[in-house]
C-alpha cells in the first residue's frame, strides 16, 4: 500500500483506487489465492476435490479452536469467519 501511494505520491487515491490496484496486482498478477489455497493443502487444512476444495478434518478442528479465541478474547468474528 505504502509503495502504490508512494509511487503515486503527487495525487490522492481514493479507497476504490486502492481496493483495484490491491486486487488486480495482489490476487490475479501475483497469483495471492493461489498461493494460499496451496499453503493451506500443504499444512492439510484444505483437500481439493471433485469441482474445487472442501475444508479437510484438521482444518475443521482449526477453525473451533479459533472459534473459542475469538471468544475468549471477544475479536471480531469476521476476521474468523467472514
């Protein structure tokens, strides 16, 4: 973020400029779904199947022992799950 404003540090850039430029380079050119679909099969939080992915066992347990941190220490449940 810091980088795209400096770079463009002779005009403002509006939240939707931002939210663009962060999509179009981070997730399609530099491939960040991708990256993180793989690391999560990796680590067996995800299994791919049939027509795409399905959250594996492991990754089930995961996501309840975040569920109880969430509640533990009241955060914000859509950073959890969205």
């Amino acid at each position: 973020m810091l980088g795209y404003l400096n770079n463009n540090s002779d005009k403002s850039i509006t939240g939707q400029e931002m939210t663009k430029f962060f999509t179009q380079k981070y997730l399609y050119k530099y491939g960040a779904m991708n990256k993180r679909l793989n690391e999560q099969i990796e680590s067996g939080n995800i299994i791919q199947a049939e027509n795409g992915y399905k959250i594996s066992k492991r990754g089930q347990l995961i996501m309840k022992v975040y569920s109880f941190i969430v509640r533990l220490f009241a955060i914000d449940n859509k950073i959890v799950s969205p």
